[in-house]
C-alpha cells in the first residue's frame, strides 16, 4: 500500500496524487508540490489515505513543503502578472494579425513559464509571437490551444438553470454527451434548448440519462399501439416520463376515437426496443446538431 495525497491546482481541475512524506498534511491545507510543468502551489483536496500500489503511476513525486504565508503572497503577485501578461501577449496577436482569441495567462509558481490558452478556428503559427513573448518576459512561453469547452470552464458563468456552471464548479473531466440522450429524455431538440453557454450540448443531460432509461424500458412510446385494462385498443398520444403516464387516442363504438389517460401498469404493450425511434424531421436536426458536435471535439483535440 502506499500513502497519497490529492492535490487540486485548479477550481474544478484535475485530482493529482504526491507522497505526503514526512509532512503532516490535512484536507484544505495548501503544498508546494514538483509538476510536469515545474514547482506549483496546489490545494489538498484529499488527505492522507493508503491505496493499492499497482493503482499507484510511478515514480510518485513527494510533497516538497506545506505551503506558507509567503508561498500564498507569491501565489497573489503572481495573478497581478497574470493581468499584465494577459494584455501584453493580447497586443502581441493583434500586432501579428493572428486569428486567435487570447482566454487566459497563467504563471507556474516558480515563475520558470508562462502559460497563454487560446481558441481558434484551425493551426496557428504563432512562431514569431513566442519569440516577441520570450524578448518580453524572458522565460520559458507555452501557447496551448484549448476547445470552446475548456474555454467555458476557464471563465466560468451562469447556465440556464440560473446557476454557476458545472464544469466550472465542480466537473473535473467533461462527461460524453450524444444527441440521443435529448431524444431519450423527450427534449426538444432545438438547439437553443440543449446547447450549454459554450455552444455544445449540456453537460447535465447525462445527470438523468440513466433514469430515464429505465422508466422509458417501462412505457411505450409514442404510436404504438395498445389495449386497455377496459379491453380497448388506442395508439399512444404522448408520454409523462416521470409519472408514468400515458395519453392514449382510443378507438370507441361507432369509429369515434378520444384521449385518456392511463397508468403505464394499466395497459398492454410490447417492450420498447433499446434504440429510439427516429422520424425524418428529427433525423435533420441531429445531423445539424451532430455536424455541430463534431466539429467541436476537432477543435478541443
């Protein structure tokens, strides 16, 4: 077994996993710990806890210190020169004439490299933007395009539902969202409706995909046909997922047809098949939508 620690670096960021060593470290406490990307100053997000070995990517890298009080004045002087690179390096682009969008600066702590993340359409040559960056700084630069996901993550904001945003609050990885989990969970399929503040579709859909699944393997869909607890035959009109449900047009004496509503236990059915029934107008929506989607996991590559 082996003893770690969780370290967080960013609001919603990436877990990683150090050595507390001899140090005595607890949930909250900030270290100063050796990255990829040099010497960091991060917060524990777990403490101390004893995992399997082989769950373990080796060599574990050791906490190099608890944090300080000037580790925490150095982290603030750091995001002052974060501003100041962020409008230095914004100048820099539009000297060049490059068709970029800056979105964030960010200095390691031991101030070896800065960071610039940008969004833009296709490759950028930036070449000769580094060279000016470096004269300026006179440290190691690294551009790093980003999707328009990442992008949202990075600046945060409100979503629809009038709260801060998943993914920048508390979604460390984005989830894997399909165009079929609207289909599954009845949603328009307007994409106003299921698109998230970056443009592509929500994260949360897939918070109730699940559940979903399930009480729709328990109902009918719409246009099938079926018999009544009354003996009766209809074909379903529309659906209430949560209440289970279902508006039938039913066929009654004398060819006259109404609507009820009836319990899904109270009527006869074949089970739904697991893939969902696709008419020709949604079929242009999803391609639209799924044309949409690819392009953005080509960009966020």
């Amino acid at each position: 077994m082996t003893k770690v620690i969780g370290v967080r670096f960013r609001t919603a960021g990436k877990i990683y996993f150090f050595a507390p060593g001899k140090f005595t470290i607890k949930r909250g406490d900030h270290v100063i710990v050796e990255t990829a990307r040099g010497v960091e100053y991060g917060r524990v997000v777990s403490g101390p806890k004893d995992v399997k070995d082989e769950d373990v990517v080796q060599p574990l890298k050791p906490v190099i210190r608890v944090a300080t009080e000037q580790d925490r004045k150095t982290v603030e002087k750091n995001r002052q020169k974060e501003k100041e690179a962020f409008k230095i390096c914004w100048e820099k682009i539009r000297k060049h004439g490059l068709e970029m969008k800056l979105i964030d600066a960010e200095y390691t702590f031991d101030n070896n490299k800065v960071l610039f993340y940008f969004t833009a359409d296709g490759r950028i040559d930036f070449r000769e933007l580094v060279k000016d960056l470096a004269a300026v700084f006179r440290t190691r630069i690294e551009l790093r395009q980003i999707g328009v996901r990442d992008e949202t993550k990075i600046k945060g904001g409100i979503g629809i539902c009038g709260r801060p945003l998943c993914c920048s609050t508390y979604l460390t990885e984005f989830a894997a969202v399909s165009i079929k989990m609207a289909k599954e969970q009845n949603l328009s399929l307007n994409p106003s409706k299921i698109s998230g503040v970056c443009g592509r579709l929500m994260c949360c859909l897939t918070n109730e995909e699940e559940t979903y699944e399930v009480l729709n393997s328990q109902l009918p869909s719409v246009g099938d046909t079926v018999t009544t607890k009354d003996g009766l035959t209809g074909v379903v009109n529309s659906l209430s997922v949560l209440r289970k449900q279902v508006k039938v047009v039913v066929n009654l004496e004398n060819d006259e047809k109404e609507i009820r509503e009836y319990k899904a236990e109270e009527l006869k059915f074949r089970p739904r098949k697991k893939k969902q029934r696709v008419t020709k107008e949604e079929k242009k929506k999803l391609s639209a939508l799924e044309h949409k989607e690819g392009a953005s996991k080509l960009n966020d590559k």
